[in-house]
C-alpha cells in the first residue's frame, strides 16, 4: 500500500473516531492518537525519505491536506461537545424569570430622626433656617458666648470631653446660634433659626442620661420680641408632636444664657392633666427649657440689646421621643434593637 493510500486510510479512520467520540475527553485522545509524535500519520510520514523526489511533493502536500481535515474535524465535535453541555448545564439550571424576587425589609428613619424631621418640618414652615455646626467646638462659642466664662459653676452642668484646654465636644447646638448671630444682616431681617444636632457629655448612662444625645435649638431675633411670642411658639411645637389637646405653661427658671429664663411643661400625657404617677400627681411634664436671650449674649456678639431682643428654646429629641412613645429607658434608642426600632413606622 502507498504512503498515499495509508494517509487515505488514516484520514477515514480518523473522521470515524473524531464522529463517534462522545465527550471532550474523548476527542483529547483521537487528537494524541492521530496527530501526536507517536501517532500513525507521522509514522507514515517518515517514508517519505524512501520516495522519489517527484513524488515527495505530492505526497506532502497530500498529509498536510489529512492533517488539516483532521484538525478541523477535531474543533468542529469539541466545540460541538462544549455546546452541548453548556446547553444541558442552562436546562438544569434554568430560572423562571417570572418567579417574584426576594422581598428585600424596607427601612425607616430612626424614630429620634423622625422627631427631628417633624420639628424641622415644622419650623420650616414658619420662616425658620434650619442650620447645622461643628460636633468639635471652641470653648469660646459652646460656653463663653452663651455667657458662662471659665471657672463659672454653670459649667458643672454640662462637663463634657475636652480636645483641647480650648477644644471640645459641643454640650449644646447653642454654638452655632453664635456664629450666626455674629455674621447675621438685621438690615435684612430678623434671624429666626434652629440648629438640630448631636451633643455630648460627660454622664453616666442610665435610663434618663447618655453621654451623647439630641438637641434642636430655636432662636429669634428682631425688634419688639417678647415671652408671648415664645410662649405661642411652643404652643405650636406642642400640639405638632403631641396633639391639639396638650397645652402648655411655663415655670420660672434659670439658664446663663437667657433672662428671664423659664421651664416648660406640658400636660401630662398618661392622665391629661388629672395627676397621676407619671407627672407626680402635678397635671404637667417638664419637656424643655427657653428664655428671653441674655443681653450678655447679644453684645459679644455684636448686636445692640437696646435695640435687638429675642428667645431662645432647646428641645430634646430623645427625651420627647420618649414622651411621645411611653419609652422608659434612653438606652433602647440606642442599641439598634430592630424589634425594638420596626414599633416606630413613619407616618405620612
């Protein structure tokens, strides 16, 4: 038999295989089998060397043709056999697009941001700008320009965590009614404003105390302000987080930065005024203190107390959160309990 017949043979023999393998594996071994160093085509070829030169041409052009077709039909059934068991794989693994997706919780604001929201809501609505300063403050503006220089005893109330001998942790969002009320235009207007943010200090967390809580301070300023108009403005504040039933009075008090400075309640939730344990069988529940700014405060921030008056309030988001909702421990707030947190859904 000529080495042409022998490649001939080779050729058929090999499409047969190449036909009949039936996975990747198999179609790997034919390929050994037929083109590899040891395989049958290169034994065949190595008796070229015995043919004559007019031959020798013919015959290699010929075993290169069969080593072509055999390389072709070899990557025509692998990627046959690729395709079929990448379509075998998506049928077992196919997914009904129809099918609902997984339901993913929806969230809400944090009951103590729902509160913020609502007075910031509010005040808004009523000419207000809602503004917000630094956590790390100066002593210049957290005490001394509220009118507690250094060694004043007030500070005792509010000890905080200091940075600096001038540096610290705001006790109170009062600071930033400083800084605006040193740059504020009065030609412009009055300044009405509240400055929602976190404050810090130095308590010892227990039911009713945390070392870092909420505060929304209010102020305005302007010509002719007077007790009546905060009294009214808390009035509002009250019957937006509690209802209309809830009425408001005021107790003289003390606070540096505000003359006369008063204590507000507010009737008491659990028995509407009757008196109960809840408010000490008084009718009423402290929620918040105010005042009518302190000249002191308004001259070192350059503005004319002769001229110039006003009042300013601090509301604890916390505190009235608890109120609102009957939580006897500021902590709950704080410890992202979900099931404790999913009882407050925002409204509206």
């Amino acid at each position: 038999m000529s080495l042409k017949d022998k490649l001939d043979e080779l050729q058929k023999r090999g499409l047969d295989e190449i036909k009949k393998s039936n996975d990747l594996k198999d179609v790997n071994q034919v390929r050994v089998n037929l083109l590899g160093k040891k395989g049958p085509i290169t034994e065949v070829l190595r008796g070229m060397r015995d043919l004559d030169a007019e031959e020798r041409p013919k015959v290699g052009a010929f075993a290169n043709k069969v080593r072509d077709d055999l390389t072709a039909a070899l990557e025509g059934r692998r990627e046959e056999l690729e395709r079929a068991v990448l379509n075998a794989r998506l049928a077992n693994e196919a997914l009904d697009v129809t099918l609902p997706g997984t339901p993913v919780a929806k969230g809400e604001p944090h009951v103590i941001q729902q509160i913020i929201d609502q007075i910031e809501d509010l005040f808004l609505g009523m000419g207000y700008q809602v503004l917000s300063g630094p956590e790390v403050e100066e002593d210049k503006y957290n005490f001394e320009m509220m009118n507690i220089p250094k060694n004043h005893p007030a500070r005792d109330m509010q000890d905080t965590f200091y940075i600096t001998k001038e540096i610290l942790m705001r006790t109170q969002t009062s600071p930033m009614q400083a800084r605006t009320l040193e740059k504020h235009d009065f030609s412009q207007g009055p300044l009405k404003m509240i400055s929602p943010g976190v404050v810090y200090r130095r308590d010892t967390d227990d039911p009713t105390h945390s070392h870092q809580f909420h505060q929304v301070e209010g102020l305005v300023i302007d010509k002719h302000i007077t007790m009546a108009d905060l009294k009214g403005t808390l009035q509002v504040l009250a019957h937006e987080l509690f209802g209309d039933k809830f009425d408001v009075r005021l107790r003289p008090s003390y606070f540096p930065f505000t003359e006369p400075s008063v204590e507000a309640d507010i009737t008491c939730f659990n028995c509407g005024g009757k008196g109960c344990g809840v408010c000490k069988n008084t009718g009423w529940i402290e929620v918040l203190g105010a005042g009518m700014v302190h000249p002191n405060v308004l001259k070192m921030a350059g503005v004319d107390p002769d001229v110039y008056g006003g009042f300013a309030f601090g509301v604890g988001p916390d505190r009235f959160a608890m109120l609102k909702y009957g939580v006897d421990d500021i902590r709950n707030f704080y410890l992202n309990d979900v099931r404790f947190l999913k009882q407050f859904t925002k409204k509206g």
